[in-house]
C-alpha cells in the first residue's frame, strides 16, 4: 500500500470510510476457498492497483533501459519473447494485508486477510538484460518505472520502485512477459511487469517500460511509503520479503452477511497453505479452541510459493474456534497478535475462524 | 442480493462495518476504467458470490431436468455442448448496486456503482431442453438450482430462483457454459449457469445443477429477498429488469486515497456506458456542474448489452462536478435523487465524479 505512512493518522473507528470501501470495491482480495488450488484460479489472485488499470497496446510497447549503463537499449515485447525464458511459480501477497484488523486502523487498502494468490509467471531473467545494457561501475541501483499515474499526499507520480543492482542480478528476478501460460491481464501489468519473488507485492512494478541504472539510492515516493515505522517518531526500516503466513479454507458453509461457518459433526479435512516469501516452511499448527496440533505439509511446490498444509479434525457439536500458524525455517512464527506499524504494513498475525459444529 | 430485506435494520451510521467489509473484499466490482471495452476484459468482470464459489468437476457434473415435466432427464456437459449453441452479449448488474451509496444504508454486500460488466456467453437455448423435457400443461415455473449452499438469516439452502415458464421460452435464456469464448470460470459458475439476459444478476443461477418444473410458483428464500419494498410494511415488488443506468470512465488520473481526479486543461474526452435491461438506450446526457448537453451514442452492440457513449468537453480550470444520465426508449431516465428501499436495490441515481481542472 502506497500511502505515506506518517501521513494519515491512524483511526479509532471500527466504521470503514467510503474512501476505504471505494478502495476495497476497486481491488480484490483472493476468496479464501481457492486456497484449495496450487495455482490461484484466473480472476481470483488478489489484486492492487494504486492508480487507474492502464490499458497498454502491446504492439506499441516497448521496454527502455537506460542512466548508468553502458549499452541504453528499447526493446519490442516480441524481441523480449526471443530470448530465453523462465516460468517460476509464485505467492505474492500484498504488503498490507491484514490492515484492517489492526487497531487503531491505518487508512488506506482496508484488507483482511485475502490479498494473496499465486501465479506461474514466465519472462526474461532480468540479469540476462543487464548483462547486455552492462551497468556501469558506479550504478548501485535500478529504478523501475509502470505506465499507472495518479497522486498520493500530494505528490504525482507515475509508480516508480528501485532494487539494488545486485539483487537484480539474483536469477529469480523476471520482466514478466506471461501469467499462467497466458498473456497477463491489463490488471496484473500486460504487457510486462517487474517480478521480485519472495517480495511483498509492491517491488513488482505493473506495466513496466523503464529501468534506469542510478548512481544514488532512488528516494522517490514509493520507496519511503513501504516502511515500517512503529510511530511516528521512528526512522523506519524498509518492506521488502513477505513475512511467514498461513490462511485455512474456512470449512463447512457460511453464512452470507457474517461469513460465519456451519460445519457437521464427524471428522472434517482441514486445509490450507502456508508461505514465508523466499524461506521455506517448517511447520504448521492448527488451533482448537487454544489448543495447537501439528498439521501434515503437502510437498512444496517451488521456492517462492505457498505450501500446502491438512489436518484432520473431529470435532463435538458447539462453538469452536479454529487458526492456523506457520514457522519457516529461520524459526520465524506468525504472532497471535497484531504487529502494528503506521502503514499497517506486514501483519501476519494468526487468521481465527470460528464455526458451529453441528 | 440475497438479504432478507425486511430482517437487517438500516443504518445512519456513515461507517462501514466489518462484515460489510468482508463482503466488500470477496466480492468485486469492475474499475471503472474497464466501461473503455466493449466486452469487459477477463477478471473485471462483477462479481457477487452468496456464499463460498464450488468447484465443480465438469466430468462428474450433470444437468437435471425433472417434477413437473413428461421427460425428466440428466445430461452431461459434452452431450449440451454438442447440441446447437446460442453467443449472446450481455450486459449484467447485481441487484444491489448502488446499495452503500443509499442513507440511510441497508446492510449488505456494500457497492458503490461498480457491480457491472458485459460478456460474451455461449450456452444452449432453454427452451431447446424444454421442447425435450416437455414441462406438463399444469407447470407454472422453473425451479433452478445452483450447487452454492449457505445461510441467510437462519435460512439454510442451496442458491434457488425461479421462472415462469412463458419467460423461460423465449429465445434469449441461455444455460451457458461458455464465457468470451472460454470455459466459464468457476467464480461465475463453472460448469454451467443459466442467463437471464436484461435481469438483474440474482436471476442467472450460477453452478446450475437442477431444473425443476412445479405447478405453484416458487416462494423460496431468494425469490422473497429480491423485492423492492419502499418501507416495513410496503408487500413489495419483485426485483427483475435491470433499470436505466449509465457509468462514465472517470477522466484524468486519480489521488490514491480519495479516488479523486485530475484533469489537464484542453479538450477532454468523456467516455461510458449506458444500458437499460432489455429496453433500448435513447439519450445520454452529460452533466457539468448541474447543466446538461448530449452525449453521441455508438452503434448498439447488442440487444441486451450497454452502449458506449462519449462527448468532447472543453473546462476551464478549477474545480468541477460531472455526471452523466442515461434514457431509455420507455422513456424512464435516471434519477438525480436515492430511490430508497429496504434491500437497497436498483438504485439507479447518477453518478458524481468530482475534478480537478488544471
């Protein structure tokens, strides 16, 4: 979420403002039963878009790179499609996911838990570019430009992020050029997009035309409003990989206003996924009323995508409470309480669900 | 929408609550920046889910016909596929569009006037079934069921609407299986989903399973929720066509936050839809700061799908309020004013876009 975190004050309020609800009707999170798929169905990968969807015609793109390089090159989408691809599965999630639940609430995206999905992605390893354009010695960063402007704060823009040129050269960075075998969607970024696997959504700059070597570290907007301040006096550290998460299919039938689920008694499959961004996951628990057992995990199914989790549950009739919590493999494991910071920026606590059995 | 209207009291309150919100995040509205297709691209496309999407295994999924019919019959997707198909354009809105922008606000799926898009749907002909089926001369409706299953207001069931069956007759109602030219995905209601083009989205039941011919017309629950009652003790109306509506794409670039637009000064382009249901568009007009001039209408690109709209406006700088209003061949034209009642349906009052010129 691109709102400068020290520019809106938090609120009190449980009410959501129509400004909130314009954003959460505009973007979408990810229907938390299409966990039940590897890759996130098409249509329901959760979206964000700070700006208006541009719609760019592909034939008339092309792709500019140029500063501190010593070969500047533009390039068609077909040139681009010539060279060598990878297709890499990957969970991406949005930096502020979980937003809403805080309290006091920062205002901006109101998220529950749902902006996450997954997606195979295929596009030219952007290393490969660089070692055309060949940065000069002095360039420390690249600053990647989308075709999506609008204002924030006050400030107009169009969506700029930079990375260190090192990491750029790591392999598993893309110019994304598919999604799913297909051509992405204008609102995932058609005709190219920038993919940081491990990386909160932000890093991946939708509708990407520009990448310029830089000599200084790139200071603009975006790259200061996706910080971690835990108020408002504190000097922040930056958003960058995806803390560990995992989300349950809610089981059983829900109710439509209240979303709160009706499940029948006898043994129920509990599933999910769980997801570290580039770490991988170490354990799943699921809570019962407070009490935690391990679940079984599914095999990974790549380095930057969520893993499947399920356990078994036999449950009485009456009121329970159900969650679930990850631990990757550096021991990290998801709080049961929130984590603020001003943005409401990478709140991973334990999502709970509560059910009547019946 | 599916509430009971007459069950969840209003509120004055301008706050959004939680479970609004919830509904807000599973749900999805199209940006409006898509009113720029004529076929609204794949994953922007509305959205409204009662309760979670099923995910139905095609091979497995038949379709029943059966009650009051001399042949009942089941049939699976390859044998409906092989039968002579029908490619309709159609325009569809949920119900309860408009909803949250209503005071005071019923409680439910919060749009604000996004809860549109148009498609392509491909399906065969109902009344080729029936022909087959051959309801008996006592059958009155059609009961069509969906395989969502869910409560609301203590009311247990799968997603159910009827039809009388002159309705179901005529050459328009499709049971659809394809979208744009593609397997329909599973969040409109893959495999199958019967198409009511001109109604309001409540009548094409997604994940349609049954077909149930019935000699007394169908009171279940969505039938009775789907009512226009003016107050608590108004019997209603049912809710069925879809009333006289236009959308503009809002011009300029937004702030992040408020939604709100910038404009460059110059001639600017204003550019929408229009569409009535079944009844044809006649007049769009514009709207600049309470004066209004014509819009040109593109050619019709279907009997029951929008028609495009534009207009050349030259502002002056400063600030601006546009809008635009739709009127149809029976004359009905938009309101300026909330038509208020208990579910908060079909409320059809003009939309504001708020500019900056500069």
């Amino acid at each position: 979420m691109g709102l400068d975190p020290l520019g809106i004050p938090p609120t009190d309020s449980d009410g959501i403002t129509q400004e909130e609800l314009a954003l959460a009707t505009r973007n979408r999170g990810m229907p938390l039963e299409a966990l039940a798929a590897d890759i996130t169905p098409p249509g329901l990968h959760y979206l964000l878009i700070h700006y208006d969807i541009p719609f760019v015609d592909a034939a008339e793109w092309r792709l500019r790179i140029g500063g501190a390089v010593e070969s500047p090159m533009s390039m068609a989408l077909h040139e681009l499609q010539a060279m060598p691809s990878k297709t890499l599965t990957v969970t991406m999630e949005c930096a502020g996911n979980g937003r809403a639940r805080l309290q006091p609430r920062p205002v901006s995206q109101p998220w529950g838990v749902e902006a996450v999905g997954t997606a195979r992605w295929t596009g030219v390893p952007l290393r490969d570019l660089l070692e055309i354009a060949n940065p000069l010695a002095e360039a420390v960063e690249l600053v990647f430009t989308g075709a999506d402007h609008g204002t924030e704060r006050g400030v107009e823009q169009d969506y700029q992020r930079s990375l260190p040129i090192e990491h750029s050269m790591q392999a598993e960075i893309l110019l994304a050029y598919a999604m799913n075998g297909e051509p992405i969607p204008a609102q995932h970024g058609h005709p190219m997009r920038l993919l940081v696997p491990g990386w909160y959504g932000m890093a991946s700059v939708k509708w990407l035309h520009r990448i310029e070597a830089v000599t200084t570290p790139f200071t603009g907007y975006q790259q200061k409003a996706y910080t971690y301040h835990r108020n408002e006096t504190d000097p922040g550290t930056p958003v960058t990989t995806i803390e560990v998460r995992s989300l349950m299919i809610p089981p059983g039938f829900p109710d439509f206003l209240t979303r709160r689920r009706v499940v029948d008694e006898g043994p129920v499959e509990l599933r999910g996924r769980a997801w570290a961004g580039p770490v991988e996951i170490e354990r799943v628990e699921v809570g019962v009323n407070g009490e935690w057992f391990d679940a079984t995990l599914d095999d990974p199914i790549g380095a930057f995508a969520w893993r499947g989790w399920s356990a078994i549950w036999t449950p009485a009739p009456g009121e329970h409470v159900l969650t679930c919590r990850a631990t990757d493999a550096n021991g990290n494991t998801q709080p049961l309480n929130q984590p603020w910071n001003t943005g409401g920026f990478g709140n991973n606590a334990v999502q709970t669900v509560p059910v009547t059995v019946r």
